[in-house]
C-alpha cells in the first residue's frame, strides 16, 4: 500500500463539512458526500468485504473440524437375475426389492494439532482481513480526496484566469479610446489585443481542467458525469495550522502503532507462522473415531411364512458398528514435505511484504515531513511576493493609464502578479494539507 490510512479520512474532518441530505446535490458537493458515495459505489471495495465474509466462512468450517461429523440417508433398488436372497441367504434368480437406511459418525481425536492451528490462523486472518478493508475504504478515500482538491484547484485557477482577461479586456478598452483619439500608438492596442486572446486561451484552458478534474471526480464516484457538478471549497486560513515538532522517527514510531497495512502486515506473518505448524503436522500420525448403524428391508420372504413387515424387518435388521482409526504417515509422495515448504516459503514473503510495508510508511512520513517545510516557506516567500507584486501591478496600472508606461511594461506587472497569486493558492493547500497529515500520523485529533 502506498499511502497511509490517515490520508483516508484527512479532509474529510479536516473540511468539517456535514451532509445533511441522503440524496446527492449534484451541483455542490461536499468531500463528506463525495467519500460516502464513493464508498458505497467501489467494487474494489465490495471485493475486500466479501475476502472478509470467506476469512469468517473459513474460521467456521475450521472450529467444525472439532466437532463429530453425522450422515444419515437411504437408498431403494432391485436386483434382477442370480443373486443372494438376503431372507434366506441362497443363491435365487428372482427380481429382489429393497431398502436400505443408514447413518454414521466420525471424530478426529488427534490430527497433529492441525485443527487448533487451523482454527488460530483462521481468527488470525479475519483479523488481517478486516485491517485489509479499512485500508482498501483509506485508498479509495485519499484517491476520491485528492480529485476533489484538484476540482476545488481548478475553480481557483479559472478564477485567477478569468479576474486577468477581465482586466486585459479593461485596459484594451480605455487603450483603444485613447488610440482612436490619437493620444497613443495603435501599437498599444495590438499588444493588448494579443494579451486579450492570450488570457482567452488561458480560460478555456483552465475551463478544460476544471471539467476534466470535475469527470476524474465523477467516475472515482462511479456516478454518470454532469456539467452541474461543483464541489463546495472550504475557507481555510494557513497560518492556524504549524508543523509539528515531532522529528521523522517520532512519527514513525506512532504510526507504527496506528497504521492498518502494518497491522495487517502483521497479522499475515502471524498467519504463516501457523501455517507452518499446520504444514509440520501432517507428518504426525491421526487418530479418530468412528460409528454407524445399518438396517434393511426387502420385498422377500422365507418360503412358507408372510413377508415381515417394514418396521419389524428394520428392527431385526439393525446392527451397530464402532471404530478406532490410526493413521501414520510413511511416504506421501512428498506431498508433506512440499507443502512444508510452501508455508516456509510464504512465511518469507510476509517478511518481505512486512518489511515494504514499513519501508513505505516511513517514506511517506519522511515525503510529508520534509515536504510541509518545503511548503510552509513556499507559502510565506509567495505571501511576500503576492503583496509586493499587488502594490506593483497597482503602480504599474497607474502608469499605465497615464501614459507612462507601455502595453508590454503593463503586460509583465500583469502576469506576474496572476502567477504569483496561482502560486500562493498552490503552496497554501499543500501546506494545510501535509500539515494535517503529520498531525494525523501522531495520532492528534483532526479539528480546527
């Protein structure tokens, strides 16, 4: 697993945001709907719950094992041509009826503790199955929360390219009256006229992403994709949130406490423990007991006298059988032997899987660590640069009104200060974002 389950449900109380309706708004949802859905909608996830129900199916017919087992039934023919007559026990071609019933039980007193370990290993994987669920329900909630982050980043940046054409399309305006009026170059109004389609196509672009991110959204939600889909943005300030103090190893040695893969990881190293014993059982002789009755009726008689009832022939007819069986294991065509070795071999790739389990929740804690620093001053050198680009551009806007400055020099301000404040939403999320992650990897409370 390549993610962490704390990412599952990160926003999802990080947003605080209430459902407050079971059908779904398609024209505004909120992460809470859109994980609920999500959840409800995955066949990965119905996959991981029905592994669960046949881990719980096992265990049942493992504790089975213990217990004695019962047949009973009957059967009914007839025999033609020479045969024994069960009456009178000679050799008769006659057409012969009859009715068999029976019943038997058997018991295995000792089988090499197989059953018991049987029975552990079973609990042991529900355990690692139920693990496997939650973190099947964390991918599939990080994945449905990262398409709706990028949805909420589309909005912003069509935003952001939408507020630059508007005041391209401003400036063009009062360029083209003071051109027309001879006070400046037609030169300005073409430069402004090639800026307006620039910031046109960067609309469309950023109307293109947004509808795209909007569809990645509805297919992770296995719902049909309409234009109406929105996603309510929450209101969050950066500057509540701070990095924890906890260094790498401090976290890592929480989360190895919380993570569901490592329990998991766990629980299947566990379980192949005890297929080993189960495997080295077999080599150990069984010993078991065993029991049946048997009655019969037939449509026959001895010679002279009437056929005896059905009851009373399968009272006279009745006999008992009991049994000890011992079992020892000479030579299985090393069946023994090889399956042996498959419960060693597959105890080793548990270790193997363990061990990457935990090789990638340290990266990811060592990924989101260095990473919330990197975007901590990401977000404060773009705080500064949006500020100082804000009162540039109104400068710059100034100049430009009063014919100081060309269409180009305006341009520049322009982009620049767009770009910036792209930026700054940018670092702003990815701050807050891995923040919580780090908190969350301690085992803090997600509340704001």
């Amino acid at each position: 697993m390549k993610k962490n389950y704390f990412y599952c449900t990160l926003l999802f109380l990080f947003f605080g945001i209430k459902s407050e309706a079971q059908e779904i708004n398609i024209t505004a949802l909120d992460l809470e709907t859109c994980i609920e859905v999500a959840l409800e909608n995955n066949l990965t996830l119905k996959r991981s719950q029905i592994n669960l129900g046949i881990s719980e199916a096992n265990l049942l017919e493992s504790q089975g094992q213990r217990l004695p087992s019962l047949n009973t039934g009957a059967s009914s023919g007839y025999r033609w041509g020479r045969s024994i007559n069960p009456v009178t026990n000679l050799f008769e071609n006659n057409r012969i009826g009859n009715i068999n019933l029976f019943a038997n039980s058997n018991l295995t007193l000792f089988a090499g503790q197989q059953i018991n370990n049987s029975v552990r290993q079973s609990k042991v994987n529900i355990e690692a199955a139920k693990f496997d669920v939650l973190a099947t329900e964390n991918d599939i909630s990080l994945n449905v929360i990262n398409l709706f982050i990028n949805v909420v980043f589309g909005k912003e940046q069509l935003k952001i390219a939408e507020n630059q054409l508007n005041s391209t399309k401003e400036q063009l305006s009062i360029t083209s009256k003071l051109v027309d009026a001879g006070s400046l170059p037609l030169a300005n109004r073409l430069d402004l006229e090639s800026q307006n389609a620039t910031n046109q196509l960067e609309v469309i672009n950023a109307t293109n992403n947004l509808r795209i991110s909007k569809l990645n959204l509805a297919q992770a939600l296995q719902i049909p994709f309409d234009e109406d889909l929105d996603v309510i943005s929450p209101e969050l300030e950066a500057e509540s949130f701070d990095v924890p103090e906890n260094n790498v190893n401090e976290i890592f040695s929480v989360a190895l406490e919380t993570m569901p893969q490592i329990k998991a990881a766990e629980l299947n190293l566990e379980s192949a423990e005890y297929g080993i014993r189960i495997a080295k059982g077999a080599f150990l002789p069984t010993l078991g007991i065993g029991a049946n009755i048997f009655s019969n009726y037939v449509d026959q008689a001895i010679p002279g006298f009437d056929i005896p009832s059905f009851s009373t022939q399968i009272e006279n007819n009745l006999s008992q059988a009991a049994n000890i069986q011992l079992n020892i294991p000479l030579f299985s065509n090393f069946r023994n032997r090889a399956g042996l070795q498959r419960a060693r071999l597959q105890k080793n790739l548990s270790e193997i899987q363990q061990t990457e389990t935990k090789n990638l929740l340290r990266q990811d804690i060592e990924t989101a660590y260095t990473g919330a620093y990197a975007s901590r001053q990401s977000y404060q050198a773009s705080q500064v640069r949006v500020s100082s680009l804000q009162e540039s551009f109104r400068i710059a806007q100034q100049r430009f009104d009063a014919g100081a400055i060309n269409s180009v020099d305006f341009q520049i301000a322009q982009n620049n200060l767009f770009n910036a404040q792209a930026d700054l939403i940018t670092s702003k999320y990815t701050y807050i974002f891995r923040v919580k992650v780090l908190d969350f990897y301690l085992g803090n409370p997600l509340n704001l």
